[in-house]
C-alpha cells in the first residue's frame, strides 16, 4: 500500500468519528480467528466450491480455491472468479454456521476478478464485518500506517492483520443489518431498510430530510419535484462530499506527486470500484468514466461502430428510445453504409418480441435499446432481449439513464456487453456518467478521443496508448462530479435499490390509480411493471400549458417531448406531461398533483 493510500486511510479514520479508539481485546480475538486459516495457503483442487444460503438473504461462499469459478444456489447467477487473496474465508459467525465470507443475493456475481486491492462485498450482519479489503502478501503494519492496529496484538496476527478503513467507510458498501446493529468497523445505517415484506419500514420523511432542494416554495407553494426522471436532486451527503473535495483536495489526478493530487485520485478511483459493485461488473477496468449517457452512447458508436460496423450491418433500436439512443446510430449508419433498424411496440408501450425475433439475423451487429422508456416507464425484458441478440451473434447496448435509478443491475445476470447511466439521474451531478463495458470488447475497441491520461507514451511518429480503463478517459475527467457520484452511491446503499424498488412500486401503483380518477385524462403508456414515469394528456389542454399550469401551484414537472419523439409519434402525439416519482415523492403529493390537475381541468377546459 503507498503512502498515499495509508494517509488516506488516516483520513478516513478521522473522518468517521471515532471517539474512542477500536477494542483492542476485540480486535485481537478478530485477527486470531481471521488468520487461523490464512488466504492463500494451498487448497486442494478438487475441494467443494459451494454457494448456500444463509441468515439474512445472503450467500455464503466457502473454500474458495484460486482462479476456481463459484457455482451457485438455484435461482442464484454465478459469481465468477475469486483470486485467493481475494476470498478471505476465514470469518468467525455464530449460529453454527460455518467459516465463510457473504454477499447478499442481490449483488450475486459482482465480486471481481481482481488481486488489486479490490474489497469483498458486505459481510455478514452475524460476523459484525462491513466488507475486509486484501492487498497482496499482508505487509507488516507499521505505527502511524492508519492501519487498524491498535498496540501490540498477540502472536503474529500484528504484523498480518491489513483491515483498511478506507475499504470500509469510504467504499460505499451498505449493510443489511437492522438498525441499530452496528457492525464493529462501520456505524449502524442512519436510517431505515425495507424489509422482504415489502416496504412498510421505509421512512420517505427520514429519506426526505436529507435532501435540501426539497425544502422551499416556488410560486408561493411548498415545491413538490415530479421531474425526476430529467433529474433528481441531490442528498446532503452529496453536495458536502463535492463542497469537501473543492475545499480540502481539489487536484488533477493520476499525474501528481504531491499530497492533494494523490488524495483525489484516490476518490476518483474509490468511487470506480464503487461503481464496478453497484452494477456488478467484473473489474474496474470494465468502468469508464464519462459526461453522462449520452457521451458513453456516443463512444461505443465512434469506437465499437468505427471498428466493428461495416456496409450493410444492421444495427437495431426501439421505438421506446430516447434520442441519444438513436441519433449516434444515424450517424454512423449514415458513415458506414450500414442499415437502422426499428422494434415495434404495442398499445400498452412493450416491445414486440415476435417481431424483434424476425429483426434479429446474422446482419444484425448491435442492438441498441433502453432498459426503462424515459416518457412511458415501461421496463424492458432486457436479459430476454440480450439472450435472443447473442443467438445471432449480435451485441447489445443498454440505455440504463432511467433504469439504474429504480431497479438493481447486475452485469453478470444481465450480460449486457456495453450498461450506460447518467449521474444526474441518480442523486449525483450533472455532467458525469458512466460506460460499463465487457472487457474484452473494450480491450479491441480503439479510442475514442486523444490527449492526456489516455496515453502511455507520445512522439511524432507514435502514440501508444494506456490500458483500461484509462484509454477512454481523455483529458481532464469531471473529477469532483465523479466524486459526487461516489457519495451517490454511498446513499443508495444506506436503503439498498431492492427497497428502494419496493418503495416505489407502490407509489406507483397508487398515483396510476389516482390519475385514471381523474376525466377526460388518458395514460400514455399502460405496461405492467412500469417504474417512474407517468405520461398522460388531457385533450383539449395543451400539455405545455398544463405544465405551466402545475409549476404556478408548486408542482415541477416535464411537458414537451420529452427528447423521445418517435414514442410519443407512436401514439399520435407530438407532447405529453410526464411527472417523474423518486425515492423522497409521498402520496400526499400525489394528491396534491391530482388536485392541481382536477383544478387545471376545470379552469382551462
């Protein structure tokens, strides 16, 4: 571990608030039991690699051997590749259950292939762990490292035990504990969890205050932000880590020498990893930090489609898209002499999957479809539609912006080859966006744009370029935006995206209710299983005026086309009002936008 990462682990410490320091007596018992079996040591090859449920809706992984794939629970993806010094399994538990590590179900596959200092995910409430970071051979720690070695501990487990703080608190890993059961190294989560019994726990007044935005009046009228879906506002949590990192480490990255330089860097990349878990790709070299959706659809075209699209390919959209999911590809059909392609939808807003079966031939080289329609909310089958893509040799891309703000992803279930978002649509800022990629796929594909970090070495005669994820990163990144994004992800775990779906199903189901109330107003979209978006028009009131309307009470929302023209042709309309729910949106405001909409009926009718 570098200095650099040992003071920021410092940091860390510091950060937490710690009043006293850690139970040295406990601390050592943890080490002793952790060590008895060291990672590492030989294991047989032909020793059982099994994933078994546990307490708690986790998965408990035991006798992991080197570079041996896990096999899995029924029901449960696989979870790939765990290097030894990766699979700490020597956890002491009670309940009789045996030495294990755990991931909890929903993020089974996401623990990756690295031996790079990557971090398991959440260990079990029973162990009282949060998650254990392994760097290498273990190091002796030394005084002042930030390690957590507190005086002298018994035997040799002093100079083993290497439990990073930073791997801890700063990895954005949540817990799924009760409240009020803190694990040792991590403070017990600040606010309620939704339960499997749905979401009854889930205290949105709680979520609600952490949130400032929410907090005023426009027009004289408490705000009530039904615009989420074009962008949600952002936590405390998020606006104070971009305001810590501008006062405190605000530097360029990865070029540095000097203290703040190395600092940010760190959080860049801390926030990578944090990225590489909630979408449960394989390694961080498959994370690719960009503007936001738009720019990650943009590069796979100019790279992906540059290298691999040829005259007379066929590349496949939907009409649910948004228009970055489309223009990109007119341009580089229209560059390639390659063909564009459209799926079908039906009344309700879903994909026609008989006629995407007859689209689908040995032409087609890329599908290209949204995971949730950013105007209906329809939820796409998108590992259907990724399973019958791959049966012609064909690879896909999703437009995640809308869907991994709602639902859980996980590459390894969903096996998309290229998963893109937008921070700004998940608590974060604008202007900062992520590409995940296969890496096998983005270690063929060229850059994209040329300059600084992206390159390995620069002469006249030639440019070699860095490897993943570096050489799709030109140039200054949005550092303190990436940065925001962490503490994004930091808070949605706190609830994990399972509660925070549950939670917004029902809210959901009651607005749609509450809407079809109201005369004369027709639902634009009816799939079952939407999430977010609940289009809808009036005839006879101009949709652009309805949202006028709606802001002069205090209620935001999105009127217009929403950059989603061929959905909205689709149901021969040119515009729509779409409010947009998030995690923090209430019944009540439901009923007040009822309301002020059975009021703008009657005033503007």
């Amino acid at each position: 571990m570098s200095m650099h990462e040992m003071h920021g682990i410092d940091q860390g410490v510091e950060g937490m608030g710690f009043a006293m320091p850690p139970d040295v007596a406990l601390l050592a018992q943890v080490a002793n039991e952790l060590f008895r079996e060291m990672p590492g040591l030989p294991v047989d090859a032909g020793a059982p690699v099994t994933a078994v449920p546990v307490d708690a809706g986790m998965v408990a992984l035991r006798d992991v051997p080197q570079d041996v794939a896990l096999t899995s629970a029924p029901g449960i993806p696989a979870l790939g590749i765990m290097p030894t010094e990766l699979a700490v399994n020597a956890i002491p538990t009670t309940g009789g259950v045996p030495w294990h590590t755990t991931v909890p179900l929903s993020q089974a596959g996401s623990v990756p292939a690295v031996g790079d200092g990557g971090f398991l995910r959440d260990i079990g409430q029973e162990a009282n762990f949060g998650a254990i970071p392994v760097f290498g051979d273990f190091p002796k720690a030394e005084a002042g490292s930030g390690m957590l070695v507190p005086g002298d501990l018994p035997g040799t487990e002093a100079d083993l035990l290497k439990l990073a703080i930073d791997g801890l608190a700063l990895s954005g890993l949540s817990t799924p504990t009760e409240v009020g059961t803190p694990f040792y190294f991590l403070p017990a989560p600040a606010l309620p969890v939704a339960t499997s019994e749905g979401s009854a726990r889930f205290d949105v007044e709680a979520v609600r205050r952490d949130f400032p935005a929410l907090h005023q009046q426009v027009n004289g009228k408490p705000l009530i932000w039904l615009d989420n879906a074009a962008t949600t506002q952002k936590p405390q949590a998020v606006i104070d880590a971009i305001a810590h990192f501008y006062a405190h480490d605000n530097s360029n990255i990865h070029r540095g020498a000097h203290t703040l330089a190395a600092r940010a860097t760190d959080a860049y990349e801390e926030t990578r990893t944090k990225v590489q878990f909630f979408l449960g790709a394989r390694s961080t070299a498959e994370i690719i930090f960009t503007r936001g959706s738009t720019e990650a659809i943009n590069l796979v075209a100019q790279s992906f489609g540059r290298q691999f699209i040829s005259p007379g390919d066929e590349i496949l959209v939907s009409t649910l898209e948004h228009h970055s999911n489309i223009v990109p590809w007119q341009f580089l059909a229209r560059e390639k002499g390659a063909v564009l392609r459209v799926i079908p939808i039906d009344e309700q807003g879903q994909v026609l999957l008989d006629a995407y079966e007859q689209l689908l031939t040995p032409r087609t080289k890329l599908v290209a479809i949204a995971h949730v329609s950013n105007v209906l909310g329809t939820v796409q089958p998108i590992s259907l539609m990724v399973q019958m893509a791959h049966r012609y040799g064909a690879k896909v891309l999703v437009d995640g912006a809308q869907g991994a703000s709602h639902l859980p992803v996980n590459m390894q279930a969903l096996d998309a080859d290229f998963y893109v978002l937008s921070g700004h649509k998940l608590f974060a800022p604008t202007g900062v966006g992520v590409l995940y990629g296969k890496q096998e796929l983005l270690d063929n594909m060229p850059p994209w744009q040329g300059g600084g970090s992206m390159i390995e070495s620069v002469s006249f005669e030639e440019t070699t370029f860095s490897p993943l994820p570096a050489k799709f990163e030109a140039g200054t990144p949005p550092i303190a935006e990436v940065v925001g994004l962490g503490a994004a992800i930091d808070y949605v775990n706190r609830f994990g995206m399972e509660s925070i779906a549950a939670y917004e199903e029902g809210l959901m189901t009651y607005a749609t209710a509450a809407l079809d109330a109201i005369p004369g107003l027709r639902q634009i979209g009816t799939a079952p299983g939407k999430v977010g978006a609940l289009a809808f028009v009036i005839p006879g009131i101009r949709s652009e005026e309805l949202g006028r309307f709606l802001d002069h009470e205090g209620i935001a929302v999105r009127a217009g086309h929403h950059c989603a023209q061929p959905t909205l042709a689709h149901y021969g309309l040119t515009a729509a009002v779409r409010p947009s729910i998030s995690l923090y949106n209430t019944p009540e405001e439901i009923d007040a936008l009822v309301a002020a909409i059975r009021k703008a009926v009657a005033q503007l009718s």
